[in-house]
C-alpha cells in the first residue's frame, strides 16, 4: 500500500494577523477621551489645537482646490527668443584668412573637408526687469519639429540633404542644434522651424479669422469667440438656446442657416488647421573657419507664469504631503496609546476599589462574551456553576416541564415500537 505524507496547515500567528489587520485598516482617530481634562489638565491644549487643525486642514483643502481651478486656466507670459545661425569650416583646402610666414608652409592634415552648422537661440530678458526668478527653457523645447534642407547634388552626397530633428517625449532640451557634413564648397541651407505650443494652437481661415478677430489659437478660445459673437449680434433661438440662427457671416463661414451649439466643435475643424513653419534661409561658407549670419531672427514666444509654476509645485509636492500623512500617523498612534493607558486605569481603579465585586461582574462579562463568540446560548455557563443558581423559584417549574417532556417523549418510543411489532407480525 503507497503511503502519502501527511499535510499539515501552518496556523497564522496571531501577531502577523494583528499586523495585516492594522495594516489594512489605519486608525484615524485623534480625539482624546472626553474624561482625559480631569486627569491631566494640559490636555485641553491639545483639543484647542487638534479643532485648528481642522480648520487649517479645511482652509488648506479649499486653496489646493483653487490652485487647482486656477492651473486649468492657462497663464502665458510672453518673451521674445532671439535665433543665431552661424557655421564653421575645417580642412579646407583653400581658405580665406591670411596665414603668417610661421604657417605659410602647413598643408591639409590629411582629414576630408568638412563644415558644421549650428542653430541656436536664448531668451532675451524682459523689457521690464523683475525680480522674481524667471523660467529657464533651452531653444529646442520651443520646437515640435527642425528640418534643414541643404541644396547639394544627390549624386555627389548620397547621405541625403534632408536632415530631421524631432522633440521626443523623454529626451532632453537643448540650447541648440548642429549639422556636421563633409564638402568644400558653399551650401544654400533652408531651415524649418515648427514651434511646439502647449496647449495646442491652430491656424484659422481667413474667413472664420475674419469673424472672431484671431488668426492663431487654441480651439477652446475659437469656440469662445464664436459664442461671444453670437451673444453679441443675438443670434440665440428664443426657445432653445442652444440653437444659433445664422447670418450672412456666419452662413459664409459654415453654409448653413442654422447650428445646434454641440456641434460647433466639430464644424470648425475644417477651419484650423497646423501653423505655418518658420523659414530661414542661411548660405553655409566654408572660404573662413567661421562664418555668421548678418540677421538674427526674433520669435515671440509664450511660456508659464512663475507664478502658475510655483501653484504646480504646490499641488504636486509630494514629499511634503507624506512628510505630513507620516506625522498625522504618528498622532493617531500618540492617542491610541493615551487611550489604552486610560482603559487600564479605570480597570486597575475599580479593581481597587472593590475587588471581590469587580472580579465577579468582569468573569460573567468575559462568560457573556464567550457565549456570544461560541453560539447563541440563553444560560450564563459560569452562572450555572454556582449552587445559588438552582434555588430560584423558576427551577422547579423548568425541571416539571423537562420531566414532562421526557416522558412524552418515551410514551411516544413505546407507541411506536409496539405498532413495529404488529406491522411485522
């Protein structure tokens, strides 16, 4: 016959499961016992502080809640970024600067021609000087996008005269860009700027720019234009506000009598459109070592307040806001201890006071609550061991019932027992 090994099922500690369960289930009271005054005067410190303390935690809740409001509606500063566009040249054969006696005689090192592009940029301070420390942003994280075309012969550069940057979601910014190609001769350069906007702005047509007085923005603030002229020239249906009876500028934009405003968002989206790139065209020459553009090109440029940044770091301080869930916990388990210490007072007082009697009350509670965790039974177990339990004047009413229903219960035994026996005979 095989044998099994036995299983056996590891009990829990009770210890871990105290643990999970306090765990699972923070304790959030803070309040002192209401008799605590009594004992130690000082306590009513602590209450006065604990009911600021709401009042703060509520004050601190309603800003946060303001902040937040006021975070969804976006504050732009507007600055002005100023565009360089230089190049240098190395290992050329033939160069434009004059060379002294000393270098006269120096030939190629040996390494192929070759010129660098750079684009690069800086904000420029503001008109008005502040105090207040301004935001830092590098050139590139004003740009979704930077191509430079080069205007070269494919046959004779195979790497292609396309050369694309791309803003990704995890990469950094940086204060400019460059473009190192091999040649020795000059290059026409077109550089494509495509400006990154957060939130995302659009171009109107001519016609819709025409209606709201705007040629770039955000499709929300195209909506609130829209509806500002409607508002303005009373264009609502009397009955449903929600309808908007066209006239002739409008009928020109959309060609339609009538709209119903919860399709305004998607009718206008045949009217915007990406913004226009910007364009620089830049000679890249390789007669000198360095070689700048006359021009710099200036771009206004939208970024957030200081102020909307310092709100942003308030509601996302996180550190903080566990620094404080830390000492709250702490609190909580500062009172808890407080309260135990008062339940083992009032037990060891009464204990003192009147031992005898405590003992008895505090055995039939614990019997009471043994019961209770046992099974639904109507008789205090301790009680009936007691000889004073059997002399109640209830006893003999309860023992004439039993022996009654005893004997019941056999004349029934008997009655069945003798039609068995008829039945088989």
């Amino acid at each position: 016959m095989q044998s099994y090994p036995l299983q056996f099922r590891k009990r829990p500690n009770e210890g871990d499961s105290l643990a999970r369960h306090i765990k699972k289930k923070r304790p959030v009271d803070r309040n002192l016992p209401p008799k605590i005054e009594a004992f130690i005067p000082e306590s009513r410190l602590y209450t006065e502080l604990n009911e600021f303390d709401k009042k703060l935690d509520a004050t601190i809740m309603r800003t946060r809640l303001e902040i937040q409001e006021a975070i969804g509606k976006p504050t732009k500063v507007r600055r002005t970024l100023r565009i360089f566009i230089s190049n240098t040249a190395a290992d050329q054969s033939e160069s434009g600067q004059q060379a002294d006696e000393e270098n006269a005689f120096e030939f190629n090192s040996g390494n192929a021609p070759s010129w660098t592009l750079k684009v690069e940029g800086r904000l420029l301070d503001p008109p008005i000087p502040t105090k207040k420390a301004q935001p830092v942003q590098k050139f590139t994280s004003f740009f979704r996008t930077i191509l430079v075309e080069l205007d070269r012969d494919p046959n004779l550069y195979p790497e292609g005269n396309i050369i694309e940057w791309h803003k990704q979601a995890h990469s950094g910014d940086y204060d400019g860009v460059e473009v190192k190609r091999k040649g020795d001769t000059d290059v026409n350069a077109r550089i494509i700027l495509v400006p990154e906007y957060n939130p995302q702005k659009f171009k109107l047509s001519p016609a819709l720019a025409d209606l709201v007085d705007m040629k770039l923005e955000t499709k929300p603030q195209v909506i609130m234009g829209i509806w500002n002229y409607v508002k303005h020239h009373k264009l609502q249906d009397a009955n449903n506000m929600r309808l908007i009876h066209c006239d002739e500028p409008l009928k020109k934009v959309f060609g339609v009598e009538e709209i119903d405003f919860s399709q305004l968002p998607d009718m206008i989206n045949q009217h915007l459109a990406r913004p226009d790139p910007i364009v620089l065209n830049y000679t890249i020459r390789v007669d000198r070592e360095f070689h700048q553009s006359t021009n710099a090109y200036d771009i206004d440029v939208e970024l957030d307040s200081v102020v909307r940044q310092k709100m942003m770091n308030v509601v996302s301080s996180t550190p903080l806001q566990r620094e404080i869930m830390n000492l709250d916990d702490k609190i909580v388990q500062c009172v808890q201890s407080i309260n135990n210490s008062k339940i083992k007072r009032d037990f060891l007082t009464q204990f003192a006071g009147h031992p005898i009697e405590f003992i008895n009350k505090w055995i039939a509670s614990q019997a009471r609550d043994l019961e209770v965790i046992m099974g639904d039974s109507r008789v205090n177990l301790e009680e009936m061991r007691q000889s004073e339990f059997y002399k109640q004047p209830w006893i003999k009413e309860a023992v004439f019932h039993y022996l009654t229903a005893k004997a019941q219960q056999r004349m029934q035994e008997l009655l069945n027992a003798q039609s068995n026996q008829g039945s088989s005979s």
